[in-house]
C-alpha cells in the first residue's frame, strides 16, 4: 500500500469537508439555543406602585388598599 500525493490530497480534503460540516452544524445548534435562551420581548406596558409595590397596568396604582390609589 503506497501513499501517493493524490490520495493525500484527497485525505485532507475529506478531513476539511467532515471539519467544516461539525462546524456547520454546532453553529446551527447555537442559534437555536440562543432563540430558546432569549427572553420574550413582547409584554404589556406596567407601572409599579412605589408604596406597595403591587404592579399594575396603566399609569397609576389599581390596588384598592394602597394609600397612593385612594387620593
């Protein structure tokens, strides 16, 4: 069995395709993980009540018991 340039020549390249192809394929599993890891954007708009801290929509505070909404 003799190694000749040729067949070295087409070793290596054999070894690039399999190389590049892992390469491919772990970036791919990145970006999926990455659209799984990143949080939802999408929300409604909120307002914390500095006093009791409950959080409402709108602008002001909507617990019934708290100082803030009662004036």
């Amino acid at each position: 069995m003799m190694l000749s340039i040729g067949k070295i020549f087409w070793l290596l390249v054999i070894l690039a395709l399999v190389w590049y192809g892992f390469k491919i394929i772990e970036r791919k599993k990145n970006k999926i993980q990455e659209k799984k890891d990143k949080p939802n954007l999408k929300g409604i708009d909120a307002y914390k009540c500095d006093v009791c801290g409950l959080w409402s929509t709108g602008d002001k505070c909507q617990n019934k018991e708290c100082s803030v909404s009662n004036n």
